[in-house]
C-alpha cells in the first residue's frame, strides 16, 4: 500500500517529466532527482528481498580427504 502511495505522489509532482526540472530552482530540482532516485532504491529493493536465498548442502562443500 506504501508503494502506491510514493508511486502516486511521485506521479502528482511529475518526477517522471526531466524536462519539467527546467523552470524550477536548483533545491526543488534537487529535492526530485533524489525522491525518484529514492523510488528506484525502494523498488530495487523490494525486487531483490523477494528472492530466496540460496540454500547449500553441507555434504556438497565438504572437503574429500
């Protein structure tokens, strides 16, 4: 639900549009760059924590003497 919402804030202040960056000062312009960069993290993350780790047989890595 969290996700929806940044998703949709992140829509409203048009943090897709670059081009919108050009009429704003340069702490709004930066504000957005790291909100969308924020979005990419979290997204990235969420992507990368759905994956199960992997599981290892200890019989496998043991050494043969």
């Amino acid at each position: 639900m969290l996700d929806a919402e940044a998703n949709q804030i992140a829509y409203l202040l048009d943090l897709h549009c670059i081009a919108i960056y050009n009429g704003l000062n340069c702490i709004e312009t930066q504000i957005r760059k790291k909100g969308s960069w924020l979005l990419f993290y979290g997204f990235s993350w969420r992507r990368i924590s759905s994956i199960p780790p992997l599981q290892c047989d200890r019989n496998r890595w043991r050494s043969h003497r």
